[in-house]
C-alpha cells in the first residue's frame, strides 16, 4: 500500500463528515460512514428497534398533518389553474409555463399522473406537493449521508418534514413548478457530491446531473440557488485533483442538461427568452430593502419563530425575537466552523450566497408565505443535523440527547404555529369542524356549491368571473362550468367558450362576503373585470333585460343574450 492511499484512508477517518477535496482527495461518507456514536458502546438491538419507531412515528405524523391540511384548506385560483393544466394535459394538450404566465412549469405533468391514478379531485391535487416533499426528504437524507453520516442524514430528513410550519403548510399547495424545483436542485447538489468523489465518473451520474439542471431550469430558473454551489464545487474539486473532464462526459451532460430544459428552449428561444423577464411588481424595492427584509421578515419565518400571513411572533416579539437571534447565532457559529474545517462547504457556499441571490429576485418583496425561500429550508435543515449531531458526541449525557432534544424543539415550534393559523379553520358557514382535530373533509370547499348549485339548476354553463373565482369554480365542476375572467384570460380557449355561449352569467361577490372569501385567495380577484353597478349601468343603457339572483357568497346576474363589458 503506497504512503499515498494511506493519508487517504487516515483522513477518511479522522474527518468523516467532510467532502473536502484538497490535496487531491474527496472522502464521501455514504454506505460505510463513521456513527457519531463511535467510541462509546454499539446500540443494543432494542435501542435501534426504539429508534426505528420513533422515526415511524414523526414521518407518519408529518404525513397526517399534511392530509389534514388538505381536508381543511379550500382551493385558491392559482392552485385551480394547475389542476385544469392537468386536466387539459390529460386531455392530449401540452404546456411549458403556468398559464398567464411566462415562467414556472414542468409540475403539472406530476399532477396529471395523480389524477390518472387517483381521479381529478382537491385531495389528489395537494396530494402532488405532498409526494414531492416526500421525495424532498428522501434527497436530503442521501445528501447528508454524503456530507455527514447515516445518522445526521436521517436527522435532518425528519427535521425537514416537519418544520417549520411555513413549508409543512406549503407542501400542500400545488404552486405548478416550486415543489419540483426543490426536488430537482436537491438531486443536482447529490449527484455533484457524488461526481466530486475520487471513485465517481460514470456516465449515467453526469447524465442525471444534467437531466435534473435541465429539468429545473424548465421548473424554474431558482434552480441556480442549488446548481451555483453544487457546480462550484464540483469544479474545485476537479481543478484540486487535475482531473479532467472526458469528451464522452461532456457531451453527455450538455445533451441530457439540454434535454431535460428542451421544453423551456422550444418557447423562449427566438422569442427573447421572456421567461428571464419577469412583468412589472406591485411593490418595487430597492436591492438593500429586499436583503432587509430577507433577514427582518423571510429568515425568522424560515426559521419558524415568525407566523406565516401576519408575521406575528410566536410567543410574542421578546421571545421570538430573542429565539430568532438565538437560533441566527448558532447557526452562523456553526457555518463558520463548517467552512474553518472544510466541510461540507457547498452548504456553506449556499448559506453564503442566499441571501444575496434572494435580494436579487424582483418577487422577493412578497414574503408573507415564505414560498419564495422554500429552497433554505433542506440546507436549514442539514445544518441544524449536522450541529446536534456534533454536540450529541461530547461525553456527557444531555449532550447526547441533543438530536432528540432538538427534533422535539422543532416539532414543537411547529405545532405551536399550527395551533394559531389557517388553513386549519375552514370558512365560515362551512360544514367543516372549526376547533376539532379529529374532524375531516376531503373537499373542503363548500363555499362554491350554492354558486353551482344555482347555475346547473338555471342551465347555465358559461360564466365570467374574477380570477379568484373563476378557475377554481371550474376545477370543482368537473366540466359541467366553464369560467373565465374576462379581465385577463389565463386559458384563451376558456374566455371563448364563454364569449361564444348565447345563456351567460356573470358573477359578483356579496360585499358582506368579502372578508371570508379574501382569507381563501390572497390574490383577491373577485370582480369580472367590471363592478355589479357597472354591468347594470351597460344592460339598462343597451336594452338588455336580465334577472339577478343570490347564491350563497355570490350575487348572479343572467343577461338575456350574450354581452361584451370590460374586455
């Protein structure tokens, strides 16, 4: 054995958790790594067999609470619209981006499978995110196996399938492209660690490096907030060992980057690449504003001390500002020891570059759901494992209850904002349990069946209506109603079946409904694109006749031939 496989061998053991490549090596701890428990006696089988269900227990638990969700959170318009994307792709149509809009993709497809399995429903539709978070959580315990060991990679898999609440909420909501992007940056950091290993060239790792970058670029161009530091790292790890890339590599990754983003180069290229050009924001910020609200409003919320919608405290301002920077402390602290020693740097190379890449994004004044920074949550995650696990091999015994300590901290944090908010109250004059966790229902989403109710019983089938209205009340009528906002059409062919039609009707919200429709859509389009008074004005002044009727949140009126108002 040469002196030189025997530093390798020594420092594959001294430094089991780290993937630093100097001095031409890269020791990767996956199926033999180092327990943080070595030195001190083996588990007893009874110990792993506690382990084992106590790890049942806490997915398990995760899951329920997403279910539950699910049974208690109507659908919103921008959720519906994916599920007709669905729909429609069933139906033999294709599309690259989210409809009205000319980014986000790719996640309908993973919808329209579910339906074809399960049936077009509210539940298979949250089911989507729910089975990406999933697959989420299964990256994140490979990652950590290759950046720590087995035990902190399962550590950190749990931790992110249960907190914080933000994102246990979040991987419930079908946004069309952000769960699928999670998952893909995820997979792209795993097969860069394992192309940095010593022993890892082969051609199907590079072609699924490529197929995942491609593949969520197509999501979303936010793939960069994992491809810049996987890639970096892959690259310092080659320059450090002087390996050079093959052609046959090469070519393999362009081809398979260029296949899995081959639908997002179809629509963009000779068109200006328009998904770069994100439309005009509501709140223009300055740069340094955003990064201060990435660290006043996004990090606490990440974090869990800070409620989603209001940005409340939990526990109040002194004691979720005093967690916050308690919890910022730690972490920063235990980042600049990561990158002291050299490990897991692509972590720290994220942590490092995040705040910055997230004040750069036009849409990051929006922070009160937390959607766009979903991406810290699994490094959040790895690295809060990885702190316990580091403290957990200290002698003393309340050292080495710190993983359990701190996976209870962090379902408890969750389960304390989770006490506090919606989705978890249905809307007011449901059939739906308002305090019980005990009660369910699978399509909470009685708000809309008086509206369509109504319509069917008066042989309507085409309706205009606001944006928040529109989409969801076609999703919940399997086809028996086609709804359009006549102000923009998301799906052209919807606004024509509608414009074609000689019996519409036109739908308006009750001003009294007003506050229990705006907590479902945060959107809160609820107009036609013309007021009620203004539909009246118009009929009056052409001579239309037109009867009015109320059905339930909503006040319909049924012109007696088809009218163009407000297009």
């Amino acid at each position: 054995m040469d002196c030189e496989t025997k530093r390798q061998k020594r420092c594959a053991a001294a430094r089991p958790a780290a993937t630093a490549c100097e001095s031409g090596d890269a020791p990767v701890i996956d199926e033999g790594a180092v327990s943080p428990t070595e030195g001190r006696a083996a588990p007893t089988a009874g110990g792993d067999r506690v382990v084992k269900v106590a790890v049942a227990v806490i997915v398990v638990l995760g899951l329920f609470l997403r279910i539950w969700i699910l049974g208690r959170a109507p659908i919103t318009a921008d959720q519906a619209v994916v599920g007709l994307m669905a729909r429609e792709i069933l139906h033999g149509h294709f599309f690259v981006t989210f409809w009205g809009q000319n980014y986000g993709g790719g996640e309908p497809y993973v919808v329209a499978a579910l339906f074809a399995l399960l049936g077009q429903s509210r539940l298979a539709l949250g089911l989507a995110p729910v089975v990406l978070s999933a697959i989420a959580a299964l990256l994140v315990w490979r990652v950590g196996r290759r950046l720590f060991d087995q035990r902190t990679a399962v550590l950190a898999a749990l931790i992110f399938w249960v907190w914080p609440e933000v994102y246990v909420y979040l991987s419930t909501v079908e946004w069309g492209f952000r769960s699928l992007t999670l998952v893909c940056g995820l997979a792209v950091l795993l097969y860069a660690l394992r192309l940095a290993g010593p022993r890892s060239s082969r051609l199907t790792d590079w072609a699924a490096l490529g197929l995942f970058l491609g593949l969520g670029w197509w999501c979303s161009p936010e793939i960069a907030y994992y491809a810049v530091p996987a890639l970096l790292w892959l690259i310092c790890c080659a320059v450090r060992r002087r390996a050079h890339l093959r052609p046959a590599a090469f070519f393999v990754l362009v081809g398979a980057t260029t296949l899995g983003a081959l639908p997002w180069l179809v629509v963009n290229v000779g068109d200006a690449y328009q998904s770069l050009r994100p439309g005009p924001q509501p709140h223009g910020m300055p740069w340094m504003e955003r990064l201060s609200t990435f660290f006043v409003h996004v990090a606490p919320l990440v974090l869990g001390v800070r409620l989603r919608g209001t940005g409340a405290w939990l526990g109040g301002p002194v004691f979720g500002l005093t967690l916050y920077g308690l919890l910022a402390v730690l972490i920063v602290t235990w980042v600049v020891v990561l990158a002291l020693e050299r490990r897991a740097v692509p972590l720290v190379v994220f942590v490092a570059l995040f705040p910055l890449a997230y004040a750069t994004s036009p849409f990051s004044w929006n922070w009160k759901d937390g959607r766009y920074a979903v991406y810290l949550a699994p490094v959040l995650a790895l690295l809060v494992a990885s702190a316990l696990s580091a403290i957990a091999r200290r002698p003393s015994r309340l050292a080495r209850a710190a993983p359990v300590l701190g996976l209870v901290a962090a379902l408890a944090l969750t389960a304390a904002a989770a006490a506090r908010l919606a989705p978890y109250v249905p809307l007011a004059g449901s059939s739906g349990s308002r305090s019980s966790w005990t009660s369910w229902r699978a399509d909470p989403n009685e708000w809309l069946r008086p509206l369509l109710t109504t319509l069917e019983r008066s042989h309507v089938r085409t309706v205009y209506a606001g944006y928040s209205l529109a989409y969801p009340l076609t999703f919940e009528a399997h086809g028996r109603v086609v709804a359009s906002y006549a102000g923009d059409a998301h799906y052209p062919p919807y606004l024509a079946v509608v414009a074609r039609s000689r019996r519409q009707a036109w739908v308006f919200p009750t001003p009294s409904a007003l506050g229990a429709l705006d907590a479902i859509d945060s959107v809160q389009l609820w107009l036609p694109s013309v007021t009620l008074a203004d539909l009246e004005s118009y009929l009056k002044q052409h001579a239309v006749p037109y009867r009015i009727q109320s059905a339930g949140y909503f006040t319909i009126v049924y012109p007696a031939r088809a009218v163009v108002v407000g297009q």
